[in-house]
C-alpha cells in the first residue's frame, strides 16, 4: 500500500503548488481547501502524514492536529506557519506536531521533512504491531487453558503481575512454565524492560556464576575484559530462573543476597551494584523436598515462595489437549503451507487417552510431526505416529458430543463416567485411559460428585 501524504490548506494556489511539488514521488496525495475537509478526510482514509497550515477559517490546523493525535497510531503532522508567529509553532509541537516549516517554504527541506514523517510513522506501526504480536503470543490470551485449575491460576497471576513479588513456579517439564512467567511480565509494569531467561542447568558451576553477575577484567584465567551479568542486563525487567533447583549452593547465597538487598557484585569486583529486577523462579522438582533432603537453602527457599503457582501437568487438563491440538495445527499449517481442515473424532479420542509424559512440549512436537507428514485436509489416525497408534486407547467419542453451555466440570464429569461406563467400571482401567493416577481418579470422583463408576 502507497504511503499516504495529506496536503491542507485553504488557500487554493498554495495547496496546489504543494501538492504539485510531490506529484513525482512514490506517496498518495490527498488534498483538502481547509480543516473541515482534512478531518473528513481522515475519517476515511488512512493517512500516514499531514502537512498543514495553521492558520485557516473555521476549523484551523491545531484543530486538524488534535484530530491527527487521537488516531492510532496517530498520523505525523508538519504544521506550516508564517515566519512571525514561531509560538504557534512551538505550540503545536508541544500539542504532538511532528515538526514545523515556515514560509517561504523551503520545498527541498519540505520533502526531507516529510521523509523523516514517514520513516516515524513506520516505526510507530511497527511499535503497535510488535507489542500486539507479543501480547498474542507471551499475554495471559497466549497461554492455553480453559480447565477450572488453569483458570484460577491465569486470575491469581493477573492479580499479582503488577506486583513486585518474587514468584516460584512449578510444575512438570513441558507444562509451560516459561509461558506463564512471560505473561506476567508482558502484563507488569515491567512489560516495556528485558525479560532474561537463565537455565541454570545448562551452565556448569564455573560459568553460571560469571554469566548471572557478570565479572570484571582478571576474575579468572581467560577474563580478558569486564563483562556485565544477566541480572545488569534485566536492569528495571525481570529475570526468569528456570530449574532454580540446578543452582550450586555458591550461587544459592549471592542468589538470596540480591533478593534480600537489592545489590551484588561481580565475579572479582569489590563495589556492591544495585538492580532493580524481579525474580520469577521455575522448577521441575517439589523444592519443599528438596530444602529437605539439604540440596537447597531454606532461608532461600522461603525468600522464592513469595507467591507460589503450581502447573498441573497436561494428563490432569484433558479439557485443554483439543485447544491445544487445533492451535499447533494451525500454526504448523502455516508454516508447512498445508490446509489441514479438520481433525477426526477417533485421532482426538487417542490423543486425549494417551498420558503424555512430555506434556505439552511432547504435544506439541507429535502435532508439528503429524502436520508434516499429513496429506490429507483431515487428520485422521494413519497421521499419528507409532506410539500412538499402538497404544492401546479408548475412543470416548460422547466427550465431543455435549451440548454447548455445560460447565468444565460438568464436560469433566461426563468423560469420567463415559470412560468408566466403557471399562465396566474398572477404575484401574479408567485410570489409565485418563493418564492418571488411580488415587488422582478418586479424588475427582469424589470432588465430581460421582458415587458410583
């Protein structure tokens, strides 16, 4: 699409004279005799840029300008004043002009004005379009889940992401920890700051310090400059600590340190530096155990669980593999230029009773598998891999039949019993088919209200 320049100015001979002066250029020249018409304008079209005059009858060129710095994103403005009336100019800078120009015009500067106008109104779409991918992607709307569990834990991570708390997340891996620490820094005040993420378990001891706090010329043999640190880097952001549980017990007290104070030093360094960073932690482990066996702090430990979240692993959000299934065959129809329009109900039954010891991740990688491979526009059940179709699985059809307008729990509650009703009432069984404990299937049997199986 042609970049879009709007010319105003109630003055017929000057307006025409402007306009004539880009009719060679690249742009989509619109013009308007006066305010009125520039905003009628702009009411309809799309307009990048706006050279106008100031002073015009009726409806004059602050007024243009204030209309220009409501649109989103608003449109570039270069006011055009006379050479005496420099606070007019000054004003409407300060109002959200762009720039200013006075006559006589100086077309060549005009033109580089103009110019700069465009590459700003650029960068400025490219600023919305950014932020809109991110929070399609890392916001609350961009982490799958519609179970009751995962509700309550995307309403509690709203309520404290404009916090300033420490937060300990765990869970499974493969349950989507990273994600749910991006959103709640994409939905802080944080949002506009880094977001670094550490796996503490893919550094040795002997780098993971260095690379956390940074360290200074000579620390140690092959320090030949000074380096700044992750946390340096995350300055005002937050830094995500993935596997805290990896971390030497070294680190574990310059780690409490910083939560405690604020302030670290690096590697070799003798000045305290001061961060402003928020700390979200990630664990595949239960670090209560873990503080209990003597492989991590207490004292720590009870400095991370400010505010605690604990991910169900995908075997106990049946509800949520549908959801997550259509979004990674969507996504990997894009990227492999298929058209995959449906999925059949017997391919869904099996990958809703298959117990998915990778959780999503391993979903997601046999979704991206399936979607490759696929030749048909339905994905039918010779797409699956072997595991799974070997798998000895139940087709419970009925749990893709319910009417709309039940709650999750009364979709859970249905699938139970269906499942039940089909192994003749082996909870063992059932267990099994569910991808979960038979001790978990009692509780929810009890919670569920279901007496009998």
């Amino acid at each position: 699409m042609a970049l879009r320049l709007l010319i105003v100015d109630d003055q017929e001979e000057n307006l025409n004279s402007l306009s004539m002066s880009f009719r060679r250029s690249d742009y989509d020249i619109l013009t308007a005799p006066g305010g009125n018409a520039a905003i009628n304008l702009l009411k309809e079209n799309d307009v990048d840029v706006v050279i106008t005059d100031l002073k015009m009858p009726e409806v004059d060129g602050m007024q243009v300008l204030s209309y220009c710095t409501g649109l989103t994103p608003p449109a570039a403005v270069i006011v055009v004043t006379a050479f005496g009336t420099i606070e007019s100019a000054v004003e409407a800078l300060k109002a959200g002009a762009f720039d200013y120009i006075t006559k006589p015009i100086n077309l060549n500067e005009l033109r580089v004005l103009v110019e700069k106008a465009f590459e700003h109104r650029r960068l400025q779409k490219e600023n919305i379009y950014l932020h809109t991918e991110i929070n399609k992607r890392y916001g609350f709307e961009g982490v799958i889940g519609q179970t009751a569990e995962m509700q309550r834990i995307f309403e509690k991570a709203r309520l404290i992401a404009k916090s300033k708390a420490t937060i300990l997340i765990e869970g499974e891996s493969g349950t989507g920890k990273d994600l749910l620490a991006r959103a709640i820094h994409y939905n802080s005040p944080r949002a506009r700051k880094p977001f670094i993420p550490i796996h503490c378990a893919a550094l040795p001891e002997s780098l993971l310090e260095s690379e956390i706090f940074g360290h200074e010329k000579g620390a140690f043999t092959g320090a030949i400059a000074r380096k700044e640190g992750l946390f340096e880097l995350a300055d005002g952001g937050t830094v995500f600590l993935d596997e805290i549980s990896e971390i030497p017990p070294s680190v574990q007290v310059k780690l409490l340190r910083i939560l405690e104070t604020k302030e670290f030093m690096r590697v070799g360094g003798v000045k305290p530096l001061q961060v402003d960073i928020r700390v979200i932690c990630a664990t595949n482990k239960n670090l209560a155990e873990e503080v209990e066996e003597g492989r991590f702090r207490e004292d720590l430990y009870y400095r991370l669980n400010v505010i605690s979240f604990t991910i169900p692993p995908l075997r106990n959000r049946l509800a949520d593999i549908p959801l997550f299934v259509k979004s990674f065959v969507d996504e990997f129809a894009r990227e492999n230029g298929k058209t995959i329009t449906s999925i059949s109900k017997r391919t869904m039954a099996q990958l809703m009773a298959y117990h998915w010891p990778g959780n999503i991740r391993e979903l997601r990688n046999c979704i991206e598998s399936i979607v490759v491979f696929s030749q048909k526009e339905e994905i039918d059940t010779d797409a699956l891999p072997e595991y799974l179709r070997s798998a000895e699985t139940k087709e419970i059809s009925n749990m893709f039949n319910c009417p709309l307008g039940q709650s999750l729990d009364m979709l859970d509650k249905r699938y139970i019993q269906e499942t039940l009703m089909q192994v003749e009432g082996n909870r063992t069984r059932a267990a099994e088919i569910l991808g979960i404990s038979r001790r978990t299937l009692q509780r929810k049997l009890k919670e569920l209200g279901i007496e009998n199986g």
